[in-house]
C-alpha cells in the first residue's frame, strides 16, 4: 500500500503567524508542509518566492513540498533548491522540456515531480513517469485556493493508479484542491495517496482532529480499495 501523507498548504494559513501555523500543523500530524509558488503569468495570482521558502525552512520540521506554478520553472530550480526545497514538482504545461527539469530537480538533491492541470491528458507523462517519482494532478485550476473538487479528476487519478501499476512504478499519486472530509475517501479510493489540504486545515478550529480525520478517511478507502 502507498503511504498516505497530508500536505496541509499554507496557503491557506495567517501569514502574520505564519511560523506558529507551520509548528502548529506539524504538532497536529502534518507529513508535509505544501508552499504553492504562484508568479501571476503561469497562473491568474502571485503568492511567495524562496525567501519565504527559506524562512519556512528555518522553522519546518517536515519536508518542504515546493509547487511550482511559475512560467520559466528551469530558471528557478537552483533557487527553490538553495532556499530549502526537499520536493519541487513542475507543471507539464510551463515548457517544452519536463524531463530535464525532472533531472535539474533531482541533480540538485530534491524529490522531483510533475503536475498536470486539470485539462491536461495522462499521455502527457507516457515518457516521464520513469524520470520522476511522484505526479501530482490537479483537481481544480490552479490559482486560488478553497475552489471545489473537480469530480472528473477522479477518473484521471484511478487510470494514472492502473499505469503505475502495469508499469511496476512505486509513484506517488498526489492531489491538490478541493480535498476535504468530504471528498477525501473518493479521491484515496481511486488511487491518490499523498493529499494537499489547505482550508480544509487552516480553516478548521482543531487542525490536530481534522488532519487525524483526513488520514483516517484516506487510509481506510486505500485499505478498502486493496491499492
């Protein structure tokens, strides 16, 4: 069975407590601290850069799952790298050239990955899943946070399972908007295992329950589902 991780985002977090809410969710169970990298051309909003990056990194615990929505990724990974990243995934959809990225990724000592938004077919990765070693699939378009799941995402995340699969790959499958109580069992069930929650945590009253809830519901979908 995949190991199920929960990648609360901070997003979603109060930025003027923004170290109290990163221990805070790491107390309550966090495998994961998710930072979305949004530059405002790749995707319609502009969030943090690596000097947040590297602030978070000072404080974190956890390792640093670091998303990269930003035109030009290539320019940027050495940064990201040097400011504390342990995993950075870069969409298929910001340049012609995923495979070297994925190298430059994993040359610098970083977990590499890829996503894909969620108009963008699987046959994207037919010459990739070997290179990296989790994709993450988006199941809202990305830009904003607390935006509703996709439910036809459900549907991607179950084939690119049964790929993995047939290809004897051990890929982490990671999902990204829209998780929650109430679609986290689905989204665990067709074949994810690492989930990126960012209101549904910060924007609960017990982040240490709601992160306890999450795992539960996943792990008990997985184990059902025999993935």
């Amino acid at each position: 069975m995949p190991t199920v991780a929960i990648a609360p985002s901070i997003l979603s977090a109060d930025f003027g407590r923004l170290a109290e809410e990163i221990q805070a969710v790491e107390e309550a169970g966090a495998d994961l601290i998710h930072i979305d990298v949004m530059d405002g051309h790749f995707v319609p909003n502009i969030t943090i850069g690596p000097l947040v990056v590297k602030a978070v990194k000072k404080v974190a615990k956890t390792p640093l799952d670091v998303h990269l929505m930003i035109a030009n990724p290539s320019q940027y990974i050495d940064v990201f790298a040097d400011a504390g990243a342990d995993w950075i995934t870069v969409h298929v959809e910001s340049g012609p050239h995923p495979h070297r990225l994925a190298g430059q990724i994993r040359g610098r000592g970083c977990r590499p990955g890829v996503v894909l938004n969620p108009a963008t077919p699987l046959s994207t990765l037919d010459y990739l899943l070997d290179e990296v070693d989790l994709v993450m699939l988006m199941s809202v378009n990305p830009g904003f946070g607390g935006q509703k799941f996709i439910e036809s995402s459900l549907r991607k995340i179950a084939a690119l399972r049964q790929t993995a699969r047939e290809r004897g790959l051990q890929l982490d499958i990671e999902v990204d908007g829209g998780v929650a109580a109430t679609s986290i069992a689905a989204i665990a069930a067709a074949g994810a295992n690492i989930f990126v929650a960012g209101s549904a945590v910060y924007g609960s009253s017990d982040y240490r329950a709601t992160i306890a809830s999450l795992r539960q519901r996943a792990e008990a979908a997985i184990w059902q589902e025999g993935i």
